[in-house]
C-alpha cells in the first residue's frame, strides 16, 4: 500500500506539472488571441476607411455582367469575322 501511494504521488506531481505546462500555452494562446483580435480591428477599420463608398465609381455586379456580356459579342464577332475571308 505505501508503495502504491509513493507511485500516486509521483503521478499526481507528473500531472500538477503537465497542468501548470498546458495552463501556460492556454494563456499565451489567449494573449496571441488578444493580439490578433487587435490587429484585425485595425485592419477593418483601415479597410473600411479607404474603401470608396460613391456609386458613380465602385463597381458592381450589374457592370461586371454587361461588360461580360460585350465581351462575348465582341469575341463571337472576331471569330466570325476570321472564318469569312475578304479578297
């Protein structure tokens, strides 16, 4: 019996120590979170202080689809236009 609680004791300060080890990561993990929570606050308010909020020059899907939209009639115009040969 007092070998086994010689052995218990052992383990139970193996796992104090292996606690104390994991409480100290979980806290620098906190801090870096911290940190990074910080840094992407920055970002965001960066990022929404330079994005442009006029209309008239953000570009939008509607703009994105008719320019999609010339572009492959232009495309299917070129294509027609090499397979007819002018002499």
């Amino acid at each position: 019996m007092h070998e086994e609680a010689q052995r218990l004791a052992v383990l139970n300060k193996k796992l104090k120590s292996e606690l104390k080890l994991h409480v100290n990561k979980l806290a620098s993990t906190q801090e870096e979170l911290n940190k990074l929570k910080q840094e992407n606050q920055k970002l965001v308010s960066k990022c929404k202080a330079t994005t442009c909020h006029d209309t008239s020059t953000s570009f939008n899907m509607d703009d994105y689809m008719f320019l999609q939209t010339k572009f492959e009639n232009f495309k299917k115009e070129v294509n027609e236009g090499s397979c007819v040969r002018k002499d």
